[in-house]
C-alpha cells in the first residue's frame, strides 16, 4: 500500500461536499501519474439506491454553486452507481454492493491514496429540534 498523499487545495472543492451527505466511505485516490484523463478519483458508498442519488445530485449542486460543472453525468437517478465527470476530477458514488463488486480501488491499487482525515470533520450534524 502507498502512503497517503496530501490532497492539493484546488480538490477542496470535490472533497469537503462528499463529506457533507455522510456517506458510508469517501476514498480519494490521485492518479496524475497514471494517466492523462484525470488527476483524482473520488468513491463515495452510500448505503442504498435513496443515498447514491442524494449524494451525487448534492455535489452536483454545491460544485455548481462554485462555478464548477460537470462535464458528463451518468446513473443519478438509478442510484446504483453515478458517475460524474468534471474532467480532472472523476466522481464515483456507488451503492455498497455496486462498489464491492466494480472494485474501482482495487483496478488503482498502485495509485497513492489521498489522506482526507482532515476533512472528516465536514460531516453534517443531525439538526437540532431547539433552535
């Protein structure tokens, strides 16, 4: 296994909205010496079909509010894997046994994973009923 690398800043942008829709398991892994087609591959597992599609249509939503579109988007609404594409950044958000079974980490497991322990703190609160 690679030791994890820093993420660089300009992937702030992708990571800190995966972290806000508690998904079961954010792996950001940088491939920019492996390949010319992205810089960054992010896996997000949601628990079921319900949480794929909120998660990949949040981070659709907050990237947009930051000016940042994607360039292709596939499978938000199934729910089972959505794909989206911001060209340097590639999103996967699969449902747990889509992950298991594409194994995206394992096809790049001689690619340094990103440590993100620093961002794990951008989960969201439950909402508290007092206020």
């Amino acid at each position: 296994m690679n030791t994890p690398v820093t993420p660089d800043p300009a992937f702030e942008a992708f990571i800190i909205p995966a972290f806000k829709r508690k998904a079961a398991s954010v792996t950001a892994i940088d491939v920019r010496n492996l390949t010319s087609y992205a810089d960054m591959i992010m896996i997000i597992e949601g628990t079921s079909k319900r949480q794929v599609s909120s998660i990949a249509e949040y981070l659709i939503r907050e990237l947009k509010k930051q000016d940042i579109t994607a360039l292709g988007v596939e499978g938000v609404k199934e729910g089972e894997w959505a794909l989206l594409d911001y060209g340097d950044v590639i999103i996967h958000v699969f449902e747990s046994r889509k992950k298991d079974f594409f194994n995206i980490e394992g096809l790049w497991a001689d690619a340094p994973r990103m440590d993100l322990t620093a961002y794990e703190h951008h989960y969201e609160q439950p909402e508290n009923d007092d206020d």
